[in-house]
C-alpha cells in the first residue's frame, strides 16, 4: 500500500509539471497575432476575400480561435464594420473568410486587419486578444480623368425586397452631374471629391430585362449607366407527393410557385432536384413541377425524398416518406359493357389494370340520369367487376361512371370512365292531362281539347299519336275516333247539344296510355255568364287564390288561365287540383309584367263533369299605362267645356286603370277649385285634379273665362303610376252671346249710321245741282219793280193764290243766243223756240180775258225737253191781245225789263243746257190791299193759285182759254 500510494504521488507531480510546462509554451505562441494576411477583391460578388494563417500553434494542436475583422473605408479611421469568425485551427492552417460590401469596392478604398484570441475550453485563462496586423489596403479601380464618368456595379444581381448600393467616379464636379432610375431624377450621398453612392432600399421586380440607372453630365455628351437585375424570391416547393400506378414508376409532383428566371442569362429558372435518402440517389428534374423516379426491384418499400428547388441567390427544400403501397393511384377502369334485362334494369361490367394479387381495389359506380346522381354504389374487385342498375326508366338515357381505389390504404381514386346507355322503350304509364273549352253557338257546342304532353317518365317512348273517341252518352252505342299527330296538342269538336263522354289516350311503339276522360253535359256553354269577374291581386311568386268549395261530392278541381278572355285561340294553361282542396298559388315561368291574366276555377263532379265555380282576372306585375286618352271636347261655351274619352279601352292596358288625372296650366300661378297645385322641376306650376273613377271617361271644366284660352292633358293612372306625359290641348272658349249681338249690332248701327250722314250730305249736292229751291216770288225784283215804280197800291199775291197755266220747256241750242220772242209761234216750231216770258195780267172786272202773268223760270227740271231736242211753250200775248196790262208803263217797258234780267241770268247758264220754266198766273187787285182781291175773278180758277213745281213731257203748250 505504501508503494502505491508513492507511486500515485510520484504521477501526480509529473502530470502538474507537465500540464504547467503546456500551458506555459501555449502562453507563449498564443499571444501571436495572425499573420501573412492577404486581401482579394472580387468585384462580380462585390466581396473581399480574406487569407491568413497562424504559426504559433504547436504541433499535432488544434485549438478553438476566434478571429476580429476590421474593415475600413476611404481611410484607415473610418471603419464601417466589425465582425468575428470562429473556427478550429491547426498549426500553418490557411485560412479564409469573406465580407460582402454593400457598396461597390470600385467606388472606395477598403482597409482591412484581424487579429486573433484562443477560445478554448482548455484554456479559459489564456483567452486573450492578440496584437492586430497591419492594414491591408484594397484598392479595385484607379480614379479617372477629368472627362470620364463610371457607375458601378455592372448587372448586378439582387432579390426582390433587398438592398443596393449603385456608386459613380468621376474626375468631374459633382453638381454638374445628375442620375436617375426610372428615368426619374435621384439624388445620392457624395463619398469624396471624385465619388458619390445612391442607396436603394427595398427594390422590387420591374421587369425580367432589367432595370436601368445612368448618369450624365450635364450640357455635354458625357454619360455612363448600369443595369441591375431584380429576381423574384424563391418560393419553396409546395404540394409535393408521391404516387404510383403501376408499381414501375413514382410519379412525383408539386407547385413550384413563381418562376425566378431572367433575360440576358444573368439568371435561369430555378431547377430542382429530388434525392432520396434511403438508397442515397440522386436525380435532376427535367420539369419544373414534376419528377418520374424509377421504381428498383430490391423490394423497397419506404422512400425518404427531399426536393430542392434552387437560383443563383438561395435555395429551398422540402421533405416527404411514404410506403409504396399506400400511395397507388390506379387508373381508370376499362372494357365497359352494358346488358339489358328489360326496360328498367341494365347490368354493367368492366375491368382495371393488374396491380398484382395482393392488392385489392375498391370501385365506386354511379348513377346519372337528367344531369344528377340518382344511383350510388360500391364494388370490392381485384381485376373484373359488375354491377346490375334496376329501377330503371323506359326509353331513357342514362350516364354509367366507374372509378376505383386501394381498398385497404386508401390513396386517390382513378379517373372516372364515363359511358352512356339508354334503356329499351315500354307502354305510357300515365293518362294525358286533358282540359277543355266550351262555347254554345248556333244550337251547337263547340269543344276545344288542350292536353299536355307526357313527361319523360310517363312517355316511356316516343308517342307517336293520340287517339280521341266521342261517345253520345244519349246514344251509347254511338262513337267516333279521331286519330291526332303527336306534334299537336290540341283538337276542335262540333258537337250537338247532347251528352258526351270523351276520351283521349297517348300510343307509342309499344302500347296506350291510360285514358283521360272529359264529360260534356249538354248545358256545359251556358254557364260562363252566370258567374261575375273578379279582380285578383298578385304576389312575387304568382297568384294566390281560394275558392269556396263545390256542394256534393267532387273528385277535383281544375284552375285554367289565359292571358286574354278565354277563347277558342287561347294559350291555355290549367293546374288539376285534388278534392279537399279549396287554394292554391299558380306560380309560371310565362307570367309576364304588364299581361292580364283571366284565371277560371272549375269544380268536377263524380260525373267528370266541370261547373264553373269562379272567375278571376289580375296582372303579375302591374305597370303604368301605355298611353294616354284621346280626349274630344264637346259643349263648349263661353263659361265651360266638356271633356270626354269614352273610346280609351282600359282592358288593353298594363295594370287596372284606377282613375285619370286631368292637368291644366295653371294661370297666373293659381288654379281652379278642386285642382291641387303642383310645381314641377322647372319653377312652372300645373293643376291637378283626380277622377278616381275609372269608368267615368267625361270631365267638365267650369267657371271659366269667356274668350279664354286654357291648356290641358288627360292621363290615365294604375297602382303604379300614370301614363306617359303628352301634349297640352289648346281650347278657347267663346264669347258672351251679348257680346256678339253687340259685335253684329254696333257696326251695323255705325255702317247705317254713315250711310244717313252721306246720304245726307249727297242730298244736299243732290238737291242743289239737280232741284235747287225755287225763287220766291215775293222776293223777285220784279214785283219790287212793279210795286215800286208802276203802282205802289200793287201787292204780290200769295203762293197759295197762285194756280200754274201753263208749263213752258226752253231748249237752248248750243251756239244760240237767246232771244225774245215778240209773237205768237206755233208749237210744231219748236226747232227755233226761244224764251217767251208770261206777261203779268192786268185784272180787269169786266174783261173776258186772263189777266196778266209772270214767268219764273227754273233752270234745274229741263231734262225731258232735254232728252226730246224740243221745247213746248206758252203763247204770249202780242200787243193787240186783248189781255192788256194794266200798269203805269207800257207793255214794251216791262218786257224789255225782263228780257234784260233773263238774258243776264241766262248768260251765266252751260251751252246746251235745257231749262224747264214754271208758269204762273197772278191776279193784281187794283188796290193795294190783299185781302181785297176779288173772290171770283174773271180769269179760270187754274191761274189762281200757285201749283208745287212738277216736270211733263215736252207737249204743244195751249194759251188760256
């Protein structure tokens, strides 16, 4: 024991001077700094490649060391990183390390140095930094001439969502040049005198060729630029799997996202390969989403793959392990036959591809008939299966689809395999649904039979024809058919008034359908007018209607509609209905807005006879009207007009007319009592007034105007409004019938009125060119001669002792001059007449002679002597008459005196002038009183008196008896 215990002491002390002499010898080589530190710029990466080694290591040592990095910019003093690097070295290892430079080494000097520290577990105590190298200094591109520009870096390549640093030297100033992106200017960070940097954060893909950054300077042609290259990200593959079809080959697939790849070869699309772990191989993909991988026959049945998809940037895998027997996708199911076993059942078969004995498929069979899966069905096979389809349609064609799966480890289905069968044609299975018209005319009925065809189902084949038997319930043993082509659907009968029974069926290739059976009773057409019409109001999902049942015992009811009043042309459309029914809600794809649909409601009798029950009519979707009234005014007066639409047909439109608005432009901005104002958008303001009537079509307007005009529209209007705008109707009314009398009577006063005054005045011109006055013979010169010179005791008689005796007419010939005719001439010589003048008589008592007369002579009435070319005169008394005058002068003093008054007034009268005289005869009293005039004097009672002037005839004048 004590040899043992020296022993162990003895080990002891050796191994503490051993370890003491290690460490101090490591002490030693430790503190040596790293040395024969080389640089190399690599501008394509835009990186520094560093190489050193380390001498002080003892041999056969490794230890852990960790190495600073400093690198500098432009000068020594500015260091832009910092950074370490661990790794295990042994004694004259070489080592390298990289720093990537964000801004390119053409455009900046770099410095770099290192130093080292033992990071070692062995030796905690000993980790001490070392003494840093010398600068390295790297400089990539000299500086250029005073006319020289260069951007950097030249295509370089970068991720989209990263940054660049894009730099420019120049031996030109600074604010001479300028750059853009994008043909956008930017501006950067100026390095030194001759260098400038423009940092892009964040850059995002333009376009697979590139993006473009020029510089230039300015007012010269001095320009340079780079293109740099922005890659999408590469996206890791997704969905990636493994399958099988016939245990030969793995099919391998996945998404490979977006596709990487840009112009000019900077950069490829990525590639992927698929390796798998478990054998070790490994395999490049000729696609980009999927990979064939050659099954071996060692029996592997786990794979361990890994896919890599890869870019010049980065890299990305994904991983999947699987057994080869679950993931078999066998392919689609073959050789797919059909056998009929009557009309509704078929049996299929088919057959899948050999996948070996052991493996045992699952197929799934389906059933499509009219666009969906009526059958679904599932059959466990290894190579051959079947399936027997019943309950099958007649003459109906059917879609058979088969796929197939891994019954035990369930991967994917097959693909389907589709095929198309249709089953053999069998006898209708239903009755036609059958409806009728009815209409009375002439003694007779006349019977319209509508039926539907038969749905598919019930068809089962094509029908061919219908057959329609008329059978005289009155005379059984009477019976008529009437075959119908299949195309139509209708059929027209003329029956008498008796009892029918009618029956109608459908033929195919294989047999007759039911019977439908219809009953006409011999008053079935007079029963439509017993029942009124009733309006019915819609909903969104068609007509809701209800009905009271019909008393007894019925077995149905039938609802027919048509879109117009039921007639013999009516598409007609009806709904069959059971007996305990008394609602229901008829819903058609045909109903359109703005159509009235009359609705019927029919009830049917154990009889299969029908009795109308109830009539209704109503619009799916009422819509305004279609047009507006024409409107006819009548009665108008002075004071109100009647409107009137009585033609406007309210059935033709598209909704229940409920009244008409009657508008009218408003005057001065007020309306009629019982109008309602309205004001439109455009400031103007029209009247209003609703007639919500619809079957009153006249409208008066009253209280109006007389000779006023009045603008006005008549619209009709349903629940949803009223009918289109349209134009104004002028109307004036008339006048006052006092008015007009006053119109007629004012210028007819005002016309006679002017008619008197010019009458009047014409008459005065009248009478004084035609019938002046005639002279007074008070007023005559010649009396006043008379009286004054011969005898003043003379008087001048009155007019009214004055009798006319004779007329004497002068003809003057142009050219000749009066003269004074001193003899009695002949009335035959009236060519050579000239004046004779009437002496004025001397009365005596005792003379049987006329006294003398005086002759007034009227120049106006001479146009019968005129006309007649002669005058007639009275004979004058020649000297010797025994009328003698009784004056104070002489018989020839007087007339030369009246010669001489007549031949100056004479001279003042036109040539060719004819004068009408008048004659008179005055009696002279011998006193100068009048009253003493005798009361009979001798001469005839004709010259007494003073006759109104009158024009005669030229005849031969005669003297006085």
């Amino acid at each position: 024991m004590a040899l043992f215990a020296i022993f162990q002491k003895t080990f002891l002390l050796a191994l503490l001077s051993w370890r003491t002499y290690q460490s101090e010898v490591l002490a030693e080589y430790l503190s040596l700094t790293p040395e024969s530190l080389k640089v190399f710029p690599n501008s394509a990466c835009q990186c520094l490649q560093l190489q050193w080694n380390v001498h002080g290591i003892p041999y056969h040592q490794e230890l852990k060391m960790v190495f600073q990095m400093e690198i500098s910019r432009i000068r020594p003093s500015n260091v832009i990183w910092v950074g370490n690097y661990s790794t295990t070295v042994k004694r004259d290892q070489v080592l390298h390390w990289r720093w990537e430079s964000e801004l390119p080494l053409e455009c900046a000097t770099h410095f770099v140095r290192i130093q080292s520290m033992v990071d070692d577990a062995k030796f905690p105590k000993l980790s001490i930094w070392s003494n840093w190298s010398s600068w390295e200094e790297v400089h990539v591109q000299d500086y250029p001439g005073p006319s020289t520009l260069l951007v950097f870096p030249k295509n370089k390549l970068v991720e989209e969502g990263s940054s660049i640093t894009i730099c420019y030297i120049s031996g030109i100033n600074h604010n001479n040049i300028t750059c853009h992106l994008h043909n956008e200017l930017i501006h950067g960070e100026q390095l030194d005198p001759k260098a400038s940097a423009f940092k892009l954060n964040n850059v995002s893909f333009f376009k697979r060729s590139g993006t473009n950054f020029f510089c230039k300077v300015n007012q010269t042609d001095i320009q340079n630029g780079t293109t740099f290259f922005v890659s999408k990200v590469l996206e890791e593959p997704k969905n990636f799997s493994c399958e099988t079809q016939d245990f030969e080959t793995l099919k391998c697939i996945w998404y490979p996202g977006v596709d990487t790849g840009l112009d000019w070869n900077i950069q490829h699309s990525q590639s992927y390969t698929l390796f798998e772990s478990f054998s070790g191989k490994k395999q490049s993909c000729k696609h980009k989403d999927s990979c064939d991988w050659k099954i071996t026959q060692d029996s592997q049945e786990m794979y361990n793959f890994t896919l890599t998809a890869a870019n010049n940037l980065r890299k990305r895998s994904v991983n999947i392990i699987f057994n080869l027997s679950h993931r078999v996708h066998p392919m689609a199911p073959h050789s797919v036959h059909f056998e009929n076993r009557g009309s509704t059942t078929v049996l299929v078969s088919w057959k899948v591809h050999v996948l070996g004995n052991y493996l045992t498929l699952q197929c799934q069979v389906e059933l499509e008939g009219s666009g969906k899966v009526i059958q679904q069905h599932r059959v466990d096979m290894k190579v051959n299966g079947e399936h027997l389809f019943g309950e099958l349609v007649p003459d109906t064609q059917y879609v058979a689809r088969i796929r197939c799966a891994n019954a035990k480890h369930f991967w994917k289905w097959s693909e389907w395999t589709v095929e198309n069968f249709t089953t053999p044609e069998a006898a209708p299975s239903e009755a036609p649904d059958v409806w009728r018209i009815v209409k009375s005319e002439k003694g007779s009925h006349i019977v319209s039979l509508f039926w539907k065809p038969l749905s598919k189902f019930h068809a089962n084949g094509k029908i061919l024809f219908y057959n329609v038997v008329v059978e005289n319930l009155d005379k059984p043993s009477t019976s008529e058919l009437y075959p119908i082509p299949a195309s139509t659907r209708d059929a027209n009968l003329t029956l008498d008034l008796c009892s029918y029974q009618i029956h109608i069926t459908a033929n195919n290739s294989v047999g007759t359908s039911p019977a439908s059976v219809i009953v006409i009773s011999g008053d079935s057409g007079n029963r439509t007018e017993e029942v009124e019409e009733e309006k019915i109001n819609s909903r969104e999902d068609g007509f809701f209607m209800s009905w009271k049942p019909l008393s007894g015992d019925v077995i149905g009811y039938v609802v027919d509609w048509c879109e117009h009043r039921q007639d013999l042309f009516c598409n007609l459309q009806w709904k069959k209905l059971g007996p305990n029914t008394t609602s229901t809600l008829i819903s058609s794809d045909t109903f359109r807005p703005g159509v009235r649909y009359n609705f019927r409601i029919h009830g049917i009798s154990t009889k299969n006879i029908a009795y109308l029950l109830e009539n209704k009519t109503g619009y799916f979707q009422e819509l305004a009207p279609l047009d507006s009234p024409q409107v006819n005014i009548t009665n108008l007066t002075s004071r109100s007009f009647a409107m009137t639409w009585k033609d406007y047909a309210t059935e033709s439109q598209p909704g229940f007319i409920q009244g008409y608005h009657v508008y009218l432009k408003a005057r001065n901005r007020q309306c009629h009592p019982g109008f309602e104002k309205e004001v439109l958008s455009d400031d103007l303001i029209r009247c209003k007034f609703d007639i919500d009537d619809p079957r009153k079509k006249t409208f008066i307007m009253e209280n109006l105007q007389p000779e006023s005009s009045y603008e006005f529209f008549v619209t009709s209007y349903t629940g949803v409004g009223e009918g289109p705008n349209g134009t104004f109707t002028k109307v004036t009314t008339s006048d006052e019938p006092y008015h007009k009398l006053i119109r007629i009577i004012l210028p007819m006063i005002l016309f006679v009125s002017l008619i008197i005054v010019a009458c009047y005045w014409k008459s005065e011109w009248v009478k004084e060119k035609c019938y002046p006055d005639i002279p007074d013979p008070y007023k005559s010169s010649i009396l006043s001669l008379i009286k004054s010179k011969e005898n003043p005791h003379l008087t001048i008689m009155n007019v009214k002792d004055c009798i006319p005796d004779a007329i004497e007419v002068i003809n003057k010939p142009e050219g000749t001059k009066p003269q004074l005719l001193e003899t009695r001439k002949p009335v035959i010589e009236s060519a050579l007449i000239e004046p004779v003048y009437l002496y004025l008589l001397q009365e005596e008592k005792k003379s049987s002679h006329p006294g003398p007369c005086i002759c007034f002579e009227n120049l106006t009435y001479n146009q019968s002597a005129s006309d007649s070319g002669s005058c007639g005169h009275v004979p004058v008394l020649p000297e010797d008459s025994p009328c003698q005058l009784g004056l104070l002068t002489s018989p020839d003093n007087l007339l030369k005196t009246l010669e001489k008054n007549y031949m100056n007034s004479l001279g003042e009268i036109p040539a060719e002038e004819t004068n009408l005289n008048y004659v008179s005869q005055l009696a002279s009293p011998m006193t100068g009183d009048k009253d003493s005039l005798p009361t009979n004097p001798p001469v005839p009672a004709h010259c007494s008196e003073y006759k109104m002037q009158m024009a005669v005839p030229p005849m031969p004048c005669l003297p006085s008896p």
